[in-house]
C-alpha cells in the first residue's frame, strides 16, 4: 500500500517464482503479473484504491528477472480468461 506520484492511494502485490528448472519467459511473467493486478484491484485494494501495474510484480527467483503488470492488460485477461473456459470445459468432459 502506498500512494502514486500524485498522491492517491495505490495497491500492489509480488508473487514469488521458485523454480529452478522452469524460468518465466516474459511473456508468461507478463500474464502471471496481469492476473496478480486483477487479483489486487478485486480482492485486496479497499474503497478508493487501485492497483497500480508497476507495483503488481513476479520475481522469478533463479533466474533473477522481476515481471511487472503491462499498462494495458485487458484484451491478455480476456485470453487468459478464454483459455480457462476451455480448460473448464474440456475437464468436464474427461
């Protein structure tokens, strides 16, 4: 929690990568990030916060690269939201 550079109340949130033989490439550390951004808009930002993308990060531990939120993230949540429906779809199915 904090405040942007003109001073309203901003949220954030880091999530941890551990693993070793698995490194995020940038566009997946994007798409985790993304997902992070949502998450802190919807479940952890209280009234009149928002969460700011630069502050919504994955540090990929081992390979030392930190993933921050893209700026313009909406069309990548409803792709990500679309490829989940297909998963949810197809799991049923099994």
């Amino acid at each position: 929690r904090g405040e942007n550079r003109n001073g309203r109340p901003i949220v954030g949130a880091l999530k941890l990568h551990l693993s070793k033989t698995q490194p995020l490439d940038p566009e997946a550390g994007q798409n985790i990030a993304a997902i992070l951004q949502h998450y802190a808009a919807t479940a952890l930002a209280r009234p009149g916060e928002s969460a700011s993308a630069s502050r919504c990060m994955v540090w990929d531990v081992f390979s030392g690269r930190l993933h921050h939120a893209p700026k313009a993230n909406l069309n990548r949540l409803h792709v990500m939201e679309a490829c989940c429906e297909e998963i949810a779809f197809r799991w049923q199915a099994a």
